[in-house]
C-alpha cells in the first residue's frame, strides 16, 4: 500500500505517495544564472566576456556558461533594473554593473530561495546502462572516465594551491571561491573513486 501523506509545497497543499514534494518544473526553478551573474557583479563593473571568462575560471565543467546566454540575461537584468551600463568601451563593448536592487535580489536568493538540488550526470545516467555494454568497452570506457575526474581534481587542486599561496589575494571574494574550489575537488574525486569502483565490480552475466 502507498504511503499517502500531505505536505506543502511552496505554498500550495499537496499530495505525494512518497511523502514528499514533487519536483518543480524547469520554469518553476530559480533561474540561476541570473543570480551567478548579479553575484559576480557584485564583486565589481565587468563585461559580458569578462564574465564568461569568470564562469569558465572555475565553473565551466558543471555550470556552464555560454557568451550568447549571458549577454541574453544582460539584457533581462538591466530591463529589470538589477544591473546599469557602467561604461562603454571599443567596438560597442559594455561594462555593467549591479546596482543597489541587483545585490538586494542576489542577497534574496542567498538567503531566501529554496536551493534547487537536482543535479544532471550524464554519467550516471548511462551508468544504468552498461549491462548493455561488452566488458572490453566498459572497461575503457570507466579507464577513460577515472582518468578524466583525476586530471580535473588535479586541476581544481592546482588552482586551490595558488589561491592558498596568496596568489589571487585574501579578500572574502577569494576566500568563497576557495570553497567553491574545494567543492570541485572534492566532487572530481569522488566521481574518480565511484569510476574505479566501478572497475572493480564487473557485471556479471
């Protein structure tokens, strides 16, 4: 029998035979980009390409941050009201910046927003598939995989020792991005041991 239970979500009564909320649909979910974009801002005026420069730094392998999309929210943010032009500069280049609203919503969602947990691994999905695989090809297939999250983490873990060192300041920036990267290590490595276990436990016929 179901375990039927009544909860609310977001204001709104509902029922779920797990007994917790349904996931909330691709419109319903903060659009955090947006957000991403006020918080970089906040740190200082910046361009559309500094700004994807900035997404990639750190960002790129699990957010990623396309040049046409930012400039895109660019446009939704200062329609908003959350960010202004700062400046203009050659070949109609455009510095924003977040303006007093802009940090009062990024604050907002910080504090406020309910934090989206769904997360989209393609390589868990085709996990659930591998019987499908012959031995031969999975076995390079997770070889491959356990060598990229290794050099990622690797990655990662360089970039931690020279925010460490002091290379890039010790401002509060630097030290959330330290914990940003350590959350990237962290997740690399992970995924490097989940890939050798994998290794490990062959599908049996």
């Amino acid at each position: 029998m179901l375990n039927v239970s009544p909860g609310t979500y977001r204001g709104t009564d509902v029922t779920h035979a797990t007994g917790r909320p349904p996931i909330p649909s691709r419109r319903e979910r903060p659009v955090s980009l947006r957000h991403g974009l006020l918080g970089l801002l906040a740190e200082g005026p910046a361009s559309g390409y500094d700004l994807a420069r900035r997404f990639a730094e750190v960002l790129a392998p699990v957010w990623p941050a396309q040049h046409p999309k930012i400039y895109a929210e660019l446009g939704r943010l200062t329609a908003d009201g959350l960010v202004a032009v700062d400046s203009h500069g050659a070949r109609g280049r455009k510095a924003y910046r977040i303006t007093d609203e802009g940090l009062a919503e990024v604050r907002r969602w910080l504090t406020s927003v309910e934090v989206d947990h769904t997360m989209r691994l393609e390589p868990l999905l085709r996990s659930m598939f591998f019987w499908l695989m012959e031995p031969e090809a999975l076995t390079r297939h997770l070889d491959a995989e356990a060598r990229f999250y290794t050099a990622q983490a690797a990655a990662f873990r360089a970039y931690a020792d020279r925010k460490d060192a002091g290379e890039f300041g010790t401002g509060p920036q630097t030290q959330s991005m330290r914990i940003t990267i350590e959350g990237g290590i962290r997740v690399y490595e992970a995924l490097a041991a989940w890939a050798e276990w994998a290794k490990d436990h062959p599908i049996q016929p």
